[in-house]
C-alpha cells in the first residue's frame, strides 16, 4: 500500500472501511463507556454521582433509569458487592445512520455462598446519534 493512501476493501465485499465516521466517534465513545463500568459498586451513591459515567446520557431520567436498570441486573446476576471487574464488548452494530446496538458482557466474582467460580452479565445498549453526540437511550423499564 502506498504511503498516505487508504485501506480499501476486497472488489465485491460488503466490508466498509471507516475513517473520520461517525461510526468510528461512536466506537471510541462506547468502548470509554463500557470501561468505565469495572471496578466500582453500582449499589453506592458515590458511582450513581459519578459524573464520568453520567456525561454518556442525554438526560439524568435516562441515566437513573439505566444505572437502576444495571443495578438490578447485576443483583440478580450475583455479582458480588454489584461490582462487576471486567468488562468486555462483544459487537457494535450500526443499524441506521445515528443509531446503533453494543452487546457487552460484565464478568465478576459470584456474591453467592460457596459459589468460588464468577459470574457474568451480557447485555446490549441502544446508542443515538444527536446534535453531533453519542447517547445511551435506556430500555423501557
């Protein structure tokens, strides 16, 4: 490949190669998002307040209803101190322009009595692009 040229699929593949996109902000974006999440207990003020995972909502009722949403999730998952400790995308779909799907998973340690292996939580987001910004828009409850 020539310097300063760009990567270009096979003649008659679907592959899309992305650049300067949308889709590539939305990718950086949500990859900072899903990271955020290991390592803090989401049954604590001190996370909900947390204003690094709060600048991913459009509004403060979305993001409660999301972080209660996950809460919930993670409690019914057995994840111990409702502390999940890694956490890794699976797939990013775009599914029109300005809108988009993450499958992730959240793995942590089983909260359960005698439960010595850990445990693991596989959810999917809905993203929205709007006014220029990526936003999570929280399942109907």
């Amino acid at each position: 490949m020539a310097a300063g040229s760009q990567p270009r699929p096979a003649e008659g593949s679907a592959v899309q190669v992305l650049s300067d996109a949308p889709e590539v902000a939305f990718q950086v974006r949500a990859s900072e998002f899903y990271g955020r999440l290991t390592g803090r207990r989401f049954n604590s003020l001190a996370s909900f307040r947390d204003p690094s995972l709060r600048e991913y909502f459009e509004s403060t009722e979305n993001y409660a209803d999301y972080f209660s949403d996950l809460a919930q999730d993670l409690t019914d998952a057995h994840f111990e101190r409702n502390e999940p400790l890694r956490a890794k995308v699976e797939e990013f779909v775009v599914d029109a322009p300005g809108r988009a799907r993450v499958r992730f998973r959240l793995a942590g340690r089983n909260g359960l009595p005698l439960r010595f292996w850990g445990t693991s939580l596989v959810r999917e987001d809905r993203w929205e692009r709007r006014d220029g910004r990526w936003w999570i828009i929280p399942s109907a409850l």
